[in-house]
C-alpha cells in the first residue's frame, strides 16, 4: 500500500514554511545571560569599592579637620597666656586660629568652615564636639597639674555650634565604625587634651587612653600630616613633650 502524496495545502493557498530562528532574540538572551553572571559581581564590588572610598575620605577627612582644631586651640592658648577659651564661646573663639594645609583643600572630603558646622559624618553617623564647661577659661598650667590627662574638647552625639556641657563617657561600641561601616571595628570617640598636644579616647573599659583608631601608622602627603597615633602628636606644642626632649638633648650636648 502506498503512502498518501505529502498535503501542500488547499488549491490556491501556499504551502506552510519552516519558521526562521531570530537571531535577535538569541542575541539578547546570551547578553543577557553574561549580564546576570558577570554584571552582577562586577556591580556588587563597584558598590562596595565605591563604599570603601567614601568611608575613607570621610574618616580620614575627620581627622583632618581635628588635628586643625588641636593646633586652634594651641594657637589660642598662647595668644592668651596660656588661657583656655570660654565654655559659651568656645567655637567662635578657636574659628579665628582655624587653618587647614592648602594641600587638602581640593581633596575629596568635607573641611569645616571656621564659623560653620563642625562635625563628623561617616556611614551614617554624625557626631559634633563640645567644650568641657568645668575647664572654662582656666589655666592649661593649672588644669594640667590636676589632671595630666584633662579633656577640654570632646565628640558627641549632638551637632550644635558653641555647644557645651559637663564631659560625657560614652561606649566604645556606641561609636561610628570604621570606613563608613564596611569594618566591624569602633574607632572609638575622640577626646582632646586641655593643653591641645594628645588626643585621647575612651577604652572598651571606660579609662582614657591614646587615640589609636586601630593603627599606629601615619599618612603624609607633601604638608600636612594625619597622625592616627596620638602618641606621635605629643611635640606639636612646644611648650610640652617637645620642650622637655630638647632640654634633655642639651644635656647631653653639655656632658659631651
């Protein structure tokens, strides 16, 4: 028995045809497989790469605008026989004596304005400082003598200007964390010395020691200097750990 002719369609209609494959489509589905496995990582580390650098000028930018606010207030207590300023105006007083190094004013961080708002802002943190109102107006020889370790100026939870009050211990752990929160580490809340040579901070403990913010090293970059250990700090005023190494190098000098 013979097979039946294959059926070409009624008289006067066409045969059917094989459906061409897009190219197009397939096209779009290769891209957008590639998108889905290689996009999405590069994406993922851009952001946090992006993250990462934003919370570093944002730290690093911090610690600038606080070590020019350690030489005001150095600045201040010589032009004032070595007096330190008014708790009420605190801020007004120092903005006179507040210069930063030319050589970060085109850096990509946030340089307080001498009459405007100085604070800290990193990940989603910001914090102000305040003037310690018990040392008002005193003596840095005086306060010194007391306590070798006095506060005067202090990192808060508050942003205000002129703003002032009794000194507040506040939790390590309650701090902003480093690089904008990428690093699970607290860098710990920065406390300044009456004298304006050390930068302190609270211990997990609660005792004021050396501000480290977890290293010891230093940027430099042509004149101007962030030093992450304050240790390093203590010779900037020469009236304190500068003038005593000096006077210890004459000895010597004499001896010889």
């Amino acid at each position: 028995m013979q097979s039946p002719p294959p059926f070409h369609g009624y008289e006067g209609q066409p045969a059917p045809q094989k459906r061409k494959t897009n190219g197009i489509v397939i096209l779009f589905a290769v891209l957008g497989v590639l998108l889905v496995c290689c996009g999405a990582p590069i994406g993922f580390l851009g952001y946090f790469g992006f993250k990462g650098f934003k919370g570093a000028m944002e730290m690093t930018g911090c610690m600038v605008n606080v070590e020019a606010m350690k030489k005001a207030l150095i600045a201040y207590e010589s032009a004032h026989d070595g007096k330190l300023p008014s708790a009420k105006t605190w801020q007004t007083d120092l903005a006179k004596y507040m210069k930063v190094d030319k050589d970060v004013e085109g850096a990509p961080m946030k340089i307080w304005a001498p009459g405007g708002e100085w604070s800290c802002e990193e990940g989603n943190i910001k914090t102000g400082f305040s003037f310690n109102e018990d040392l008002s107006e005193k003596k840095v020889s005086d306060v010194v003598k007391k306590d070798s370790k006095a506060i005067a100026i202090f990192e808060t939870t508050t942003v205000a200007f002129n703003q002032s009050g009794k000194l507040v211990k506040l939790a390590k752990d309650k701090s902003p964390k480093m690089i904008g929160g990428l690093m699970d580490e607290h860098r710990g809340w920065m406390l300044l010395s009456a004298d304006g040579s050390n930068l302190y901070s609270w211990d997990a403990q609660g005792n004021i020691v050396n501000y480290s913010m977890g290293t010891t090293s230093k940027r430099r970059s042509k004149g101007f200097d962030i030093s992450f250990d304050s240790n390093s700090d203590s010779g900037d005023k020469g009236k304190s750990g500068a003038d005593n190494g000096n006077t210890e190098d004459s000895k010597d000098d004499n001896s010889n």
